[in-house]
C-alpha cells in the first residue's frame, strides 16, 4: 500500500509548520543533544518529511532512510533537494534484515512502523542490532487506548471492502469521509489511506512496551509526550516559546495545552535521561488515550527512547 500510496506527503510549508513540535520532541526524547555529527538511520523513514529538516538542522553526519517503498524513497529524494540537504541516503530494504554491520549508527529512529509489522518486538531487536553501545533507538507505536472507536470504524471498513486497498478507500470515504475526494489535499488522501486502509496494525499499551525494553536490557531515555508532570509542562512551554516561528499547531489538544503552559511558572528543561513513567502515570496517560479515543481519533501513542548499554 505504501508503495501506491507514499506517506506522508507534505508540502514545504506543511514540513515548516511541524518542525517547532519535531524540534520538542527530539529534546524530550534526549536525542537533540546525540544529533550533531551522528549517524543517523530512520527505520520506515517513508516520504521523510518528518526527520528531512530536524537532520540538517542538528547537522546529523548522514541521514540513512530506510524503506520497503521505492516510491516514498523516491519522494524521499526530492524532500532532501527541497531542503538543500545532501547527507540523505536512501536504501530499499525490509527493517527485519536491515544491510548494515552490528552497532553502525549513533540514533536509530522508527516512527509508526513496527506496529505495521507480524513482529514489532523482532523489530526492535534489529533496531538494537545496528545501534551503537551507548547510542540511541527512539520508536514511536499505535496506543492500544485511543484506537479503540478507531478500530471499530477500521474493522468495519475492512468487512465491507474486503482485503483490496482501493476499496477500503472509497467505502473508508463513504463511511466517515468529511469532503469530496476531488477536494483532498495529497496529504489528507495518503492520511485516509495510512488510516483506513493497510493490511496490518497493531496496538501497544505505554507497559508493554517499558517491558520489551527491559527485556532487552535498554535504559529508558525519555518520551513524548513527557509522561511526568514537570517535563510534560516543560515540553508544552518549550513547544509556546517556538510560536512565533511556527504558529501553526495541528492539534486542539495540543494548543490548550500550550496556552495553558505559557501561563503558569516557567519549568527547566530536564537534562537526560528523563525519569522514567510510574504505573500511576502509565494508567493516567492512558486514560487520557481512551478519552481521546472516543471520537475515533487515529494518532500515535507516545513515543519512547532508550540507550543501548555500552
Ligand atoms: C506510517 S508510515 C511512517 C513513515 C515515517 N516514519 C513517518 O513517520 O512519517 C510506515 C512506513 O513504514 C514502511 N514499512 C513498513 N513495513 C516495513 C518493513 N518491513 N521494512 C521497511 N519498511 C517498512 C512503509 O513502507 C511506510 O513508509
């Protein structure tokens, strides 16, 4: 599906309007401060809008994308142009047997990736293979909370379509679309596909994934959204600071979280590692993931860090 439908696919100014939240995640996850002269691997890096301009902006030593869609790679490129960066490098390859030696980059990033996979946690491992002693891997994965309306409207649109994409998306339309096709921009057409219409998903509680990390042996690093309170208020001040250069806030959560934030006492940023989520904080967030779940919302959960120990 990726391959007929590359994602996402951002215009520049759509790239512009993400960065300030790219850029506070980044610093919350503690890879800001590893970036610089890093080498860099994004696992399912797809159409690289999200990492393209947060690479040049850290001056990563290469970026290496890595994808099982040559058309995303393919757009990939021109993002890379666009951007006027010229450490990309794209490969073709599947994630379960990526072409690269143990221990060969500094950062290993994977965003909405492995729950697309039979096997996340084998993912996982190879995400760790090729990640340096003390370096970085950072995923990002489906909360098992906030899809659970989602997967009722994805389930449903997968009984009546059948397994075919192409379907799934004119009766995913039909069902829940909110304007004309003709009227779609690219990017809300790949979204309606990444969301109704791939063959495979899983979904992840905030618990099991700390335990896969400890069952790897890996030191939590951080997460975004923070999960304690005084980072989370950090991260939602540092996000209001970055306004003025990028006001464009896609989410309505987000926003009041921000506004709420520039009004309360200013926070210092945490130096990394971040502590690590208490159960107590794993059950609200994900109290708030089923809350946010009630309207079929379709996101990601939050993402998480770990250091690979040296
Ligand atoms: C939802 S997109 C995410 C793209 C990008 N990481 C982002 O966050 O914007 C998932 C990407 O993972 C890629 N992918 C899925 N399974 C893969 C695999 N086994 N090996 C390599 N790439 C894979 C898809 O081709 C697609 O580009």
């Amino acid at each position: 599906m990726y391959m007929a439908h590359p994602y996402p696919q951002w215009t520049k100014e759509e790239r512009r309007d993400h960065f300030a939240g790219t850029l506070t995640q980044f610093r919350f996850l503690g890879l800001a401060d590893f970036m610089s002269g890093a080498r860099f691997l994004d696992v399912g890096c797809g159409t690289g809008n999200r990492t393209m301009k947060v690479a040049r902006h850290y001056g990563v030593r290469k970026y290496v994308g890595v994808d099982h869609s040559r058309a995303s790679l393919k757009i990939a490129q021109c993002v890379a142009k666009e951007e006027e960066f010229d450490r990309f490098v794209g490969i073709e390859s599947d994630l379960f047997d990526l072409p690269f030696p143990d221990d060969s980059f500094d950062i290993v990033l994977s965003q909405g990736v492995l729950h697309h996979t039979p096997n996340p946690l084998r993912g996982l491992q190879e995400l760790v293979r090729v990640c340096r002693p003390g370096g970085l891997i950072a995923l990002y994965l489906y909360n098992k909370w906030n899809h659970w309306r989602h997967n009722i409207q994805k389930n449903k649109v997968s009984r009546l379509a059948g397994p075919d994409f192409e379907r799934r998306f004119h009766m995913a339309h039909r069902l829940y679309g909110r304007k004309p096709i003709e009227e779609m921009t690219p990017e809300q057409i790949a979204t309606f596909y990444d969301q109704y219409c791939h063959p495979h998903k899983s979904d992840h509680t905030v618990g099991e994934t700390l335990r896969w990390f400890d069952q790897l042996g890996l030191t939590y690093w951080g997460s975004y959204p923070p999960m304690r309170f005084g980072d989370l208020l950090a991260a939602a001040q540092h996000r209001g600071k970055l306004l003025t250069e990028s006001p464009t806030m896609y989410s309505a959560l987000g926003r009041m979280l921000v506004s709420t934030a520039l009004k309360l006492p200013s926070v210092e940023i945490g130096k990394p590692p971040f502590r690590r989520p208490t159960l107590l904080h794993a059950i609200i967030f994900q109290m708030g993931y089923a809350c946010q779940g009630s309207s079929g919302a379709y996101s990601g959960g939050p993402g998480f860090s770990v250091r690979k120990p040296s």
